[in-house]
C-alpha cells in the first residue's frame, strides 16, 4: 500500500490524508494525526459509463439502517431492471457498495450501518463542515466526488482537494474518541443549475438500534 500524508498543521488537529490502493487503506484513519484515508482505485470502466447514462431517476436511493450482511440484497432491490448487456455493470455497483459496507463495519466494530444512497442535483451540502459522528464513509459513484481541505471550522480552506470519483473515503468526525480531533473540513460540491446528477454512497456506523428510534 502506499502512503500520502499532507501537512499536518497545527499540529493539535488530525489533518493528514493518507492513500493506498486497496481497502486496507481504511484502517490508516487509526493512525493518529489522520483525518482521512482515501481507497485510491480505478473503478470498473463500464459500471462507471453505464451509472452516467443512466436516467437520474432510475438511480437506486434509499436511506437504511441495516446489517452489513444484508446490504447487498437491498440494494440490488433498489436497482433498476437492466439488459444482459449491463447486468454486469448493474452487479459491480452492487457487489461494491456491499463490499464496502462490510470493510467499513468491520473497521468501525459497528453490527449495523446508516445507509444512504442520494441521487443529487443541488448544493446538498455545500458550506465545508465535520460530520457529527465517530467516522464516515463517503463513496461518490457519478458526478464530482467530495471536496476538502484544512480550516477552522466555519471557515473555508485556502486550498481546496477532491476527492477522486469512484474512490471511497473514511472521514473522521466531531465523534471520533481516540488522538486529535480533526482539521480536516469537507463539502459536497456546488453543483445547482449545471445540470449534474451525482450518486452519492454515505454510510456510517451504528451501536445500538435503541439509540435510532
């Protein structure tokens, strides 16, 4: 696996971004002085191609807490009926997001996950923030992928990163228990009156149902 860290400064914030090219790469949100860790890898060529051309309307999109074993099968629910010629491209989406929900749960020791899948058209999320929980996985399928950089929080970074498309990321939170708190601040990009749809996988961990209801 190899490593980029950024600079980490002020050094009593957890502001390093640290890369590697499986989804070992996740386990290096551990480490301390990281704020996030980037699965950086080249997605399949025709699930990609075949998620841009499809109506945005027929992009699967739910909001769930489930098991990490039963993601698969509900997200192959919400997809949409497809031909033999993109049967393949339909079951990497689906294999991916379930593949990533049990690295994630896994990682976090979490027994259920808060999933969510948005089709987005608008500035959903658009002021650079820190999310109110121990860690967060965000995996942008189409469209531009998530934006950030380091500032104080409720300001906005002088030098702005992205995230690449198809490239999941772990995300320390407000919530994270162990080393620094992070300096690390993200956003989703402006996109509103463009015309872009992105698909947007969010999934974070869950402890106890109890606490959901």
């Amino acid at each position: 696996m190899t490593l980029d860290m950024a600079v980490t400064t002020p050094t009593d914030l957890a502001t390093a971004v640290r890369k590697g090219r499986s989804p070992d790469a996740f386990a290096e949100i551990r480490q301390p002085g990281c704020g996030a860790a980037i699965y950086d890898r080249a997605p399949e060529p025709h699930a990609i191609e075949w998620l841009a051309k499809l109506p945005a309307d027929l992009l699967p999109q739910d909001r769930v807490i489930l098991a990490p074993e039963a993601v698969r099968g509900h997200v192959l629910s919400l997809m949409p009926l497809v031909s033999a010629t993109d049967a393949p491209a339909r079951d990497w989406l689906v294999d991916d997001i379930a593949q990533l929900s049990r690295a994630f749960a896994n990682l976090m020791e979490a027994p259920y996950l808060r999933l969510r899948l948005d089709a987005i058209t608008t500035n959903a999320c658009r002021k650079f923030h820190i999310d109110a929980v121990t860690a967060r996985l965000v995996c942008t399928y189409r469209g531009q992928a998530t934006q950030y950089g380091m500032a104080e929080r409720g300001h906005v970074p002088n030098e702005i990163e992205s995230v690449p498309s198809a490239c999941p990321v772990v995300l320390r939170g407000t919530r994270w228990p162990d080393d620094a708190p992070t300096g690390l601040l993200h956003r989703s990009p402006p996109i509103e009156g463009t015309g872009e749809t992105r698909l947007l996988l969010v999934l974070d961990p869950i402890y106890d149902l109890a606490d959901e209801d």
